[in-house]
C-alpha cells in the first residue's frame, strides 16, 4: 500500500508518526512537504537537525512540485493536513481514498449567519465525495465539521503523536517534586497565562508551598513578568524562557503536576501528550482539543471547566493536598501514552483502517484510541 502525507512542513510533532509508518511499508511512505517552514516555528525548536530521506519537496521549483503531484495521483492513500486543496484535485476527481487531517473549524465559536455560505463550500468538497475520511485532530473538530453536515459517521479519532520515551515507571515517579507545577505555552491570549499567575497568587496566600515554572516565549511575556512582581510572586514564579524541545521534556519529567490553561482556540495541545508522557498529574482546561481524547477526569489527570477558577484552584489544591494521588494520576497518564496514544498504535492502527477502507468494509474497529470513532462532542459537554 502506497501512502502520502501532504503537510506544510513537517517538523518533530509529525516525525514519530511518519517514522512509525515508514518503518511498516519502507518507500512505499512519503512525505510532501509544500512550503518552507515559517521564522517563528523555527524559533520555537520545530526546525530539526536532520531530515529523512522519505520528504519530498513542492515547493523547491516546478519540476518537483510535478513529481509530488504524481506520487500524490499514484497513492492508494493521502492523508492531507494543512495543505493547498490544489495537491488532490486529481485525486477527488477519480474517487480515490483521502484522509482529511484537520483540527477544529470554529476554535472562536460558531457565526450563524456564515453557515450557508459556509455549508455549501464545505458540503461540495467533502459530503460529495464520498471516498473522504476525517482524521480529527481534537475531539471537537468532528462536531465542527458536522454542523456543515459533512463528514458524518466518517470521522475519526486521531491527534498529534509527539515522540513517546519509554521509562522505568517506577524511577519516573521517584524523581518527582510534588510541590513542583510546570506550565509550557506560548505567552498569547489563547493560552491565558494570566490564569496561571492568578492560580500562583490564590496558593501563596493561601500559605501553600510550590514552585511553578512556566517555559515559552511570546507577546504577552513582558506583561504577566511585571504581573508577577506587582503581586510579589518572584519566589515561587519562574519564567524560564524558550527552550529545545528535549529541554523542555526534562523539566516535565520532575514536575508532578502540568497545568494546561488553554480556551477553545488550542486545537490540540502536543505538550498535553508529552507531559502525560512525562508521567506528570496534568490540570487541564476542557476546552483543549486533545483533554477529552487523552485524559480520563480522576482516572489519568484532572479536567476542569474552562474559566471556572474554582474549579482550576481546586483540582491544583487538591493534588498538592494527596501527593499519593498525584502519583498515581501521573503514572496512568504515563500508561496511557506508552501503550495506547502514541506514533506506533496510530500507525498500525491506521493502516488497517485504510485497508479495511479500501476494500469497502467500513466498519468501526476500535472502541477508543487512534482511529475508533469520533463522537460529536460540543463546547459545553464538562460541567466541571
């Protein structure tokens, strides 16, 4: 089975996945990439040292964008994440198996007064076709897609497969510092580090011990530093600034507790898998694309209702207050990446969908994880 992946650039949160299938089907994988990675993703740490032989370039002149056109044509599958509709007309035109890759449509919130326009648009692309599938990066990107009526029962649970370290469990747990939170985002309104201060300043004067280190650069940085010293929040408030990614995994892997602010406009949320992963006691806002996917709530980690404080403030406290439930918590968010969300399930399970696909058995073959069905879940389902 030949397989394409159409994507703007690939960088390290794709790497895993397409390593995961390369080394299933050898060349018969390839990725296409159609641009060149942008200035500000290089800055974060996406730009690798090395590439794979398997990436194929469109956008390196006329010639090699033809030659991804025809291997595209070739496949028995695409996958197609954010990429110029351009790169599969031939293949929409023929009826040939694509995956659609896509996060959610309405991260702001649904407008009804585009809905006509928009359902037309989408309808005529997708509900058309009907050897079109949905890969949902989020677990609200398949109600988003069905508002438009497209993509109903042909959608699926899917995500970002950041890489996945396999550790002794045990000494993972051991080197945590319970009273230790970490907070990794970009300092934008969507990530909502005022959240974090203001969580910092409630433990504080609630006589609290802790420490919470917040990674990660941006517009906002400037503004919650002076916030954190107008409250007198210095010594238990770090800002460490931007770091490479393997970087940021080693402070995940000593904290015991990851809080994960995010509102709606958070897709996904990679740094939810790697601080599962890390074996961290994860606090997180419901409205992330990747919470209701990853996280069972007081099974693996801990949900809270996106702008309820209370609520946030609660769940932090009540992990410091059982240091033992934090670990437990933090140990099945490790088991949950290790064994079921992560790069070599999805990759498996992958191709045996598009096998079963292919061959015109549609059926649901997983009950959870990567590729079983994705429900239509709307902004509102966690009461908190």
């Amino acid at each position: 089975m030949k397989i394409v992946f159409v994507s703007n650039y690939f960088n390290h949160h794709q790497k895993p996945f397409c390593e995961a299938i390369y080394a299933k089907i050898s060349d018969d994988f390839t990725f296409v990439s159609t641009r060149e990675m942008r200035e500000d993703r290089r800055k974060l740490g996406y730009e690798l040292e090395s590439y794979p032989s398997y990436i194929a370039y469109a956008y390196t002149g006329e010639e090699d964008k033809r030659k991804c056109l025809d291997l595209i044509d070739a496949a028995d599958v695409v996958i197609i994440g954010s990429a110029p509709e351009e790169y599969i007309e031939n293949r929409k035109k023929q009826g040939k198996l694509i995956f659609r890759y896509s996060e959610r449509l309405y991260r702001k919130g649904y407008q009804l007064y585009k809905w006509p326009v928009r359902a037309l648009k989408f309808r005529q692309r997708y509900s058309l076709k009907k050897n079109q599938y949905l890969l949902c990066a989020g677990a609200y990107t398949s109600a988003d897609f069905a508002i438009t009526r497209t993509f109903i029962n042909r959608a699926y649970k899917w995500g970002y497969f950041p890489e996945t370290k396999k550790y002794d469990a045990n000494a993972l747990m051991r080197s945590k510092d319970n009273r230790k939170i970490l907070w990794c985002a970009r300092f934008i309104d969507c990530k909502h580090p005022e959240h974090m201060v203001a969580l910092a300043e409630r433990l504080k004067k609630e006589n609290y011990r802790f420490d919470l280190d917040c990674i990660g650069i941006g517009p906002l940085k400037d503004q919650t530093e002076e916030m954190i010293r107008q409250k007198g929040l210095e010594d238990c408030v770090h800002l460490l600034g931007a770091m490479k990614p393997e970087q940021v995994r080693e402070h995940m892997e000593r904290a015991g507790i990851f809080l994960f602010t995010s509102d709606f406009e958070e897709g996904w949320g990679a740094v939810l898998n790697e601080s599962m992963n890390s074996g961290c006691a994860v606090v997180a806002s419901h409205a992330i694309g990747a919470a209701p996917f990853l996280i069972q709530n007081k099974e693996n980690g801990l949900i809270y209702r996106y702008g309820n404080f209370e609520d946030m403030y609660g769940k932090v406290t009540f992990l410091l207050n059982t240091p033992e439930e934090q670990l437990r918590m933090g140990r099945a968010a490790y088991e949950t990446i290790a064994t079921k969300w992560n790069a070599e399930v999805a990759a498996e399970r992958f191709l045996r969908l598009a096998e079963e696909i292919s061959e015109g058995r549609v059926c649901t073959l997983y009950e959870d994880g990567p590729c079983s069905k994705a429900e239509i879940l709307k902004n509102n389902w966690f009461k908190g």
